[in-house]
C-alpha cells in the first residue's frame, strides 16, 4: 500500500521545532523593510529557512523522489524528468512531492515559511502546492521568464505566493533565479513557455518593461535560504553549466477563501493530476491545508504585513 502524506494534515516528522509561545514565533516575523522590499519590488530575498542538516536531509528524499515506483508516481500532480525534452538542457520539475516523503511533508509547516507566508500575503495561509526545480551540473536547463499567475489562472482571486528554497547554494554559474523588480505592477501577461527559448515573454514586452530587464537581480543564495515573490513578478534562471547541481523546493500558498477557477480554464489538460477544484468553491480539501491563521495566533503581536487590497486581487 503507498502511503500518501496528505492524508495527514499536520507534521509527522520531527523537521521542525514547533514554536510553543507567542514570544518563539517572534523570531520568524520579517522585518518592516523586508515586508517593505516585497511591496516595492515584488519579491525579498536572504530569509532563512532550513539549516544545511536539514538540505541535506531533503536532498536525500529528492534521490527517492527522482525514481519513484510506478504507484508513488502517481501521487505527483505534474511529474517530468525533463521539462525541456532536450537531453543537454535538463530540468526536472515535479509537483506534489510533499505527498510522498516526510521531509517534503513538513517542510511546508516550517514557522519561518509560515510566518512569511501570512506577512506576504496579508492574510491566513492556505498550501497551494509545491515544486521541484532541479537542474543537474553541466547541462541543465533553463526555466524561462514567467509570471507565476499565468500558470494558475484556474484559481481566483490571484492572491498567491511562491517562496523558493535553495537546496544547493545558487549562483549565477548553476542557474540561480532572476527578478525583475517592480514587474509585479505590470498585469497579467500570457503564457509564452517554462522551456526551451529563455527570452521567449521579449516578444510580448512594452518597450519599457523591455527595459526594465535590464535591472534584473540575481538570487544569489546560499542553501537553506529562501525568496518569496508575488504571483505577477517576472523570474527565470539560466542554465547549468556549472561542476554543480541546482536543486530548489519552491511552496506555492494562496490566501485561505482562494477559490476554483476551472470553469473556461483553456489548460484543462495540464490539471489531470491535480486535486479536484470546482469553479467557485473554495479550496479547502485535505489538499490545501490551512498552514497558518496569525490573526488568530497571535492577536497580540505587531507584526508588519502586506495590505492585500494594495498588491492582490481581493474580490
Ligand atoms: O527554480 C527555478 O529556476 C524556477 C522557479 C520558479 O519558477 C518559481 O519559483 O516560481
Ligand atoms: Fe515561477
């Protein structure tokens, strides 16, 4: 029998101390000028999230996970060795894995996470899903520029989060990720591929947000470090090149009350694996666990937060 994790709706393992008192979250709350950071430019950088015990652990679960049983398989919502077909340009990308192995599991009840998570997003935090990005040394491939919500039209409001995690330290050698600043402001573009040609969204750009690429901040971090960025934010990574992998976790959270979308939703297809979501409904099946509820928690700190009406769709 496969054992699927989101049966289980809190952490099985011991990955994480869980804070006990209102004064051990405290530790967690990002700072006004981080919060700060993320309004003006889409995304923050530097929090950390894991120590390198706890990379290294997960780094193991990812070599199960790269060679999943024809059952295990299953569990992933998305699941492809290599996104971009080309042998020399390698991407595995995987969505679901917290289902599977219990590293993966908890990691998406880590506090720091949790924490920023309710800051970023202004709100109680729902788990949307996560993701597998890992790029082998020497010929990994690229994910090309993309906004994040081009890809999750089927849900609604757009009131998400991604938060990316470094399992290898990223450089601009092994293909670490790329912001544009301020491209949170621009809009919803249209999907122009996660593969293949790196610049492909250059043939959709204004002039001026063609420009803005040129401001673009690399994310350079060591492992165990995360970002977080705004659903409209522009980002990708170059290829691998490099003696070393890149392996990244990226959690995807939306707003508790994010609803199903999927009634004229042109992408059906890539949903067949994902759980059910129904047009107007909200998403609150085993999952999409409610990760955390700060204004409940912890009504008595001041903690410095993102107005969503100012960054998110909130009707
Ligand atoms: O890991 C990468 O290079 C891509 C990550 C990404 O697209 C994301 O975090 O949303
Ligand atoms: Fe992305």
């Amino acid at each position: 029998m496969i054992n699927d994790l989101s049966l289980r709706l809190s952490p099985i393992g011991g990955l994480f101390e869980q804070p006990a008192s209102v004064q051990e979250w405290e530790p967690y709350i990002l700072s006004e000028t981080q919060v700060e950071s993320f309004r003006k430019d889409g995304f923050v950088k530097d929090v950390p999230i894991l120590s390198p015990g706890q990379v290294d652990l997960l780094n193991q679960e990812i070599i199960r996970l790269q060679a999943p049983g024809e059952e295990e398989k299953k569990l992933f919502y998305h699941y492809e060795s290599n996104e971009s077909e080309d042998p020399d340009k390698v991407l595995f990308h995987a969505i679901g894995g917290w289902r599977l192995t219990p590293g993966f599991h908890d990691l998406i009840w880590s506090p720091a996470y949790r924490m920023a998570a309710y800051q970023l997003l202004g709100s109680s935090v729902r788990f949307f899903h996560d993701q597998l990005f890992c790029k082998p040394a020497r010929h990994g491939g690229v994910v090309a520029w993309h906004q994040d919500f081009s890809y999750w039209t089927f849900t609604k409001p757009m009131h998400h989060l991604t938060c990316w995690i470094g399992l290898d330290d990223a450089t601009t050698e092994n293909g670490c990720l790329y912001f544009v600043p301020g491209s949170h402001r621009w809009g919803l573009l249209p999907i122009t591929g996660l593969t293949g040609d790196m610049d492909a969204v250059r043939s959709i750009l204004t002039e001026a947000q063609a420009v803005a690429f040129d401001r673009k901040v690399a994310n350079v971090m060591p492992k165990g470090f995360a970002s977080f960025h705004h659903p409209l934010t522009m980002h990708g990574s170059y290829a691998n090149h490099s003696e070393r992998p890149r392996r990244a976790v990226v959690l995807n959270a939306m707003a508790h009350g994010t609803m199903g979308n999927t009634f004229n939703y042109e992408r059906m297809d890539a949903l067949k694996h994902f759980p059910s979501m129904l047009q107007d409904h909200v998403l609150d099946s085993r999952f999409f666990p409610l990760l955390f509820d700060g204004d409940a928690a912890l009504p008595s700190l001041d903690i410095p937060k993102i107005d969503p009406k100012e960054l998110y769709e909130t009707d």
